[in-house]
C-alpha cells in the first residue's frame, strides 16, 4: 500500500518543482518586460521633449522671420491691417498708427506674485479658458502669461509664452486674432455683439 502513496508524493514533488521553476521563469519574464517598459518610456518622455523644444524653435524662427520681414519691409501687421480695414480715416494708416499698435503689446512682467491658486491643478487651455471668457475679449500670449503667474499657475518649461502659444495654437477651442493674441473660438451669445 505504501507504493501508491510514494508514487501519489513523487508526482507531487515534480509537479511542485515544475511550478516553481515556471513562477521563476516567468518572474525574470516579467522583470525583463518590466524594464523594456521603462526603456520605452524613458525614450518617449525623450521624444516629447525633443518635439517640445522643435514645435518652441520652429515658433521662434516663424515669430522672428514674420516680425522682421514686417519690420523691415514696413509691413503692417495683421492686427494693424485689420485695424485699418474698420477705420475709414486716411490718418489711422500712417506709419504713427502701425508704430502705436506695436508698443501694444503687453510686456511680461518680472514682479509677478501669485494672488491666488485657481489655477494651480488646471490646464494652460483649462486656465485660458476662464481668463478668456472673464475678459470677455482676446488677450496676448504675455499678458495671458502674466495673469497665470498671478493664479498660481506653475510653468515648467524655459519658454513659457511660446508653451502657451503652442498649446493654444493646437487646441480647437482657440482661434489666433492677431499675433500673439488668442481668443476662444465660441463665445457665449449673450455677449456676442
């Protein structure tokens, strides 16, 4: 009677021992996948950020080659142009006119503290979102900058104006008004005029 229960006992063991190597075998499975993963990871986060830094330098390069040729070949801006399509007055086109619709441009301001933090946990396009619909009008990237930077809002990036231009350049929820100035693309209609 003993050798049923020996053979019962041997099978066990084996089997016991064969489990045990496949659970091994498959832990240095996962161990290798486990660490693919991150490999893959690692070259995707260093993807975005080589794309990130594509997307600022080809901004850049559009920015600089548009403002200077305007610039130099004194050239009215679209902003300007459509300034002076809505304003039949010959003198609202001369060169004094162009001059003062380029000093418009808001400045980033160096002394901004955050007076809140409604903007902390959000999007750039959650938070433009709400400045934009509370100014009831469109705003310029470094004005909008500066008004995050009063909410809380924390950048990361070197860039920050160019990240919020890039985002809402990408985003269908904005549409570009002028350079540098975004305004959503659907206003309520009660305050459509």
């Amino acid at each position: 009677m003993e050798q049923p229960s020996e053979n019962l006992l041997s099978r066990l063991e084996q089997s016991l021992r064969q489990s045990r190597a496949a659970r091994m075998h498959l832990g240095a499975r996962l161990r290798e996948l486990e660490a693919e993963a991150d490999a893959v990871r690692a070259e995707l986060a260093e993807m975005d950020t080589l794309a990130s830094q594509t997307e600022a330098a080809i901004y850049r390069l559009l920015s600089s080659v548009l403002a200077s040729s305007n610039l130099s070949l004194g050239l009215p801006s679209d902003a300007e142009l459509e300034a002076a399509m809505r304003n039949s007055s010959p003198h609202s086109r001369g060169p004094a006119m162009m001059e003062a619709r380029r000093q418009e441009i808001p400045q980033i301001r160096s002394d901004i503290e955050a007076l809140s933090d409604r903007f902390m946990d959000r999007t750039i396009p959650q938070a433009v979102t709400l400045l934009l619909r509370e100014e009831g009008a469109p705003l310029h990237v470094n004005e909008i900058y500066n008004r995050l930077l009063e909410g809380g809002f924390k950048f990361t990036g070197q860039n920050p104006t160019i990240s919020v231009a890039v985002s809402l350049n990408r985003n269908t929820r904005f549409r570009k008004v002028a350079p540098g100035t975004f305004d959503l693309m659907i206003r309520d209609a009660s305050k459509a005029s």
